[in-house]
C-alpha cells in the first residue's frame, strides 16, 4: 500500500519560513537599494569629474565668440560658454541646479592654466545616512557633496 510521506514538519513549525522571510526582507531590501544608490552615485560623480574636464578643455583652447561655428559663438564670454558647456556635458539636466560651475583665468595669457572647478550635490535615495549614523555614530547627511576640478594649460 502506499505510505504517507512525512515532511519533517512538526506541527508549530508551520509559518516558520514565512516569519524568517519576513524579517530579512528589509535587510535585503536595504542591501538591494544600497547597491543601487551606489551605482547612481558614482555615476554622478564620474559625470561631474568629466563635465569639468570638458569646461577646462574649451577655456584651455580658447573658444572664439565671433566665429560661426564655434561652439561659444553668441556667447555673452567665454565664462558663460564653459559654464553651458558644463552644464550640458554633465547629462545631470534633471538636477542642473544643483551644480555649481567656478572657472578661474578663463582669459588668461598662454601657458598659464584655466581651472574649471564644478560642486554638485547628490541625494541618496536609500536610508543609508540614518543606518550610518546607528551603526557608527557618524552622520553623512541625506546629500553627499560631489566635487571635480580640471586644470588645463591655455594654448
């Protein structure tokens, strides 16, 4: 005849693996979001680090504003022209106001150096700040502040 299997089971044991599900999804949860937020985060700062190479690399071979074709042409200065070229190089256009664009000797002689320096801040997406602070005491703060500077040799 046929015998019945017996699962291992006893019968408080039911619902045991749900219970156990249910208080590691947050951990998981959290890991999962972590990850992502990393990710986000390090690809703002990878486009703010190449935004300001961008700027420095327009000031460094001097733009012209009058010259059809340029990519400063129309432009207001040369400061106006690496700035919009920041901005656009950056790919961060949702959050653009939260970027700040410093450009020192734009103008200057050849052989000396233009710097582009451009601040930005990230907001995390995840509660890490809140854990951080649990776990060591040390508070980040819900925005992290992403900085870059580009310095090139004006041609």
């Amino acid at each position: 005849m046929l015998k019945l299997i017996r699962t291992g089971r006893q019968k408080g044991e039911r619902g045991q693996a749900l219970a156990e599900f249910a208080l590691l999804i947050p951990l998981f949860l959290l890991l999962l979001f972590s990850i992502v937020d990393f990710g986000m985060g390090f690809y703002s700062w990878i486009t703010v680090t190449n935004s300001a190479r961008e700027g420095a690399r327009l000031g460094a071979v001097h733009a012209p504003l009058d010259v059809a074709g340029s990519p400063c042409f129309g432009k207001a200065s040369l400061n106006q022209c690496i700035e919009d070229r920041v901005r656009d190089a950056s790919d961060l256009t949702n959050e653009a106001t939260k970027m700040t664009v410093t450009i020192t000797n734009a103008q200057g002689d050849p052989g000396e150096s233009v710097v582009v320096k451009v601040d930005y801040g990230y907001d995390l997406i995840t509660p890490l700040a809140g854990l951080v602070q649990l776990v060591s005491g040390d508070t980040i703060g819900p925005t992290l502040n992403l900085s870059s500077t580009a310095d090139m040799r004006l041609e």
